[in-house]
C-alpha cells in the first residue's frame, strides 16, 4: 500500500515515528535543559517503547545532531519572497544566512549544547542532507549575479558557495564561544561582505 506521495506505508510511519522523536526532543530540551533530559523522558514524550529510539539514534547526540542539521542548515524556513525583494545578489545571500539564524537568540543555550556537545563543525559542511538545499541556493544566486553582471564572470560559484556555506557555520560557533555577547546578524553580514568585495564588479548598494 502507498499513500498519494507513492512513500511506501511502512516507510511513511517511519519518518512519521522519527519526527515525532525529534519534535519530543526538541521540546524537552528547551523546557529541561539537554543534560537533564534523559531518552526515557523523550520516549514517553513521543508516546514510542524505549527500544524504538534506538532504531533511530544510536545515542542522545544524534538527536542533538538531527536538530542542528534542522535548524541551523536547512532552508524550511526560507521565504522566498524575503530573498528576491533584495535589488542585489550581495543582499539576497545575506537574506539566506538571516533566514537560517532566524530563532537562534531564543534557543542559545540549546544551540551552544549544539555546537559543543553533539554538533561538530565537520558534520555539517561534510553531511550532504545538510548541504544540499543551502548550497544549492547560494550556487543559484551567485550564478545568477553573474549573469547580472554584479559578479566577475570567472567567479567559480561551487568554491564561492562552499566558502559561504563552511563560514556561516564557523560564524556561529564563534557566536556561541563569545556567550552571545555579539550580533549573530551583523557577524554574517560581515561574512557576507568579505566574500563579496572580492568577486563583485558593481559598488556595494543598500540591499
């Protein structure tokens, strides 16, 4: 039996069960603290047998890490209306990043339990599940300032989006290794505009 997306039934619960063990999980590490919550607390909270987590993930940080993988590098939240409204390319990558970080200063300390505990630079440039939606757009734009004639022509877009992608995350974990003491917005912003001032032909505008 499928359903009307042609995912497998069996198949379709599954992701259905995982989610339900990361939205527990999320919820409970706000409220509790990640040290404090415990799998049997998160079981219980997604209504599954201790035994299922395991299925899943082999240990608490792999949760830790799935919930990165989602709020930090993907683009589910990205409005697309929010990007193109912006006159230049320069401006749109910097609605991107704004985008991914929006909701990071209402969950610090969970995003610092992130960083340091399950979350490891490497794991998110490296992981492609992580990487293809966000690479993909920053590849798209630059691709497309060329065209526009903002970019130099022999700009190769992949290296340029690589860069992009490994800085936001180093940017974050400078962030958190500053105890949020500093704008995580103006510190991209920044990111964005070194890269930029080296592979633009056109004057910075405001975006």
């Amino acid at each position: 039996m499928t359903l009307q997306s042609n995912i497998p039934l069996r198949e379709y619960k599954k992701r259905q069960k995982r989610e339900r063990l990361l939205d527990a999980s999320l919820q409970l590490f706000r409220e509790k603290g990640y040290e404090q919550t415990k799998v049997s607390d998160i079981t219980r909270a997604a209504g599954v047998a201790k035994g299922t987590f395991f299925n899943y993930f082999p240990t608490k940080e792999r949760v830790l890490l799935a919930l990165g993988e989602q709020m930090l590098g993907r683009l589910g939240r990205l409005d697309a209306a929010d990007i193109f409204q912006q006159k230049t390319t320069r401006g749109k990558v910097k609605a991107v990043f704004h985008a991914l970080a929006a909701g990071l200063n209402s969950d610090q300390e969970l995003v610092k339990a992130m960083v340091y505990r399950g979350l490891r630079l490497p794991d998110l440039v490296d992981n492609s599940r992580a990487q293809l939606d966000f690479r993909a757009m920053l590849v798209l734009l630059i691709e497309q300032g060329k065209r526009k004639g903002e970019i130099i022509e022999t700009t190769d877009a992949s290296f340029v989006a690589d860069a992009l992608y490994t800085l936001y995350f180093q940017q974050i974990v400078l962030w958190c290794s500053r105890d949020f003491q500093t704008s995580l917005p103006e510190q991209l912003d920044r990111t964005v505009d070194l890269i930029f001032d080296g592979i633009s032909l056109t004057t910075p505008q405001t975006d």
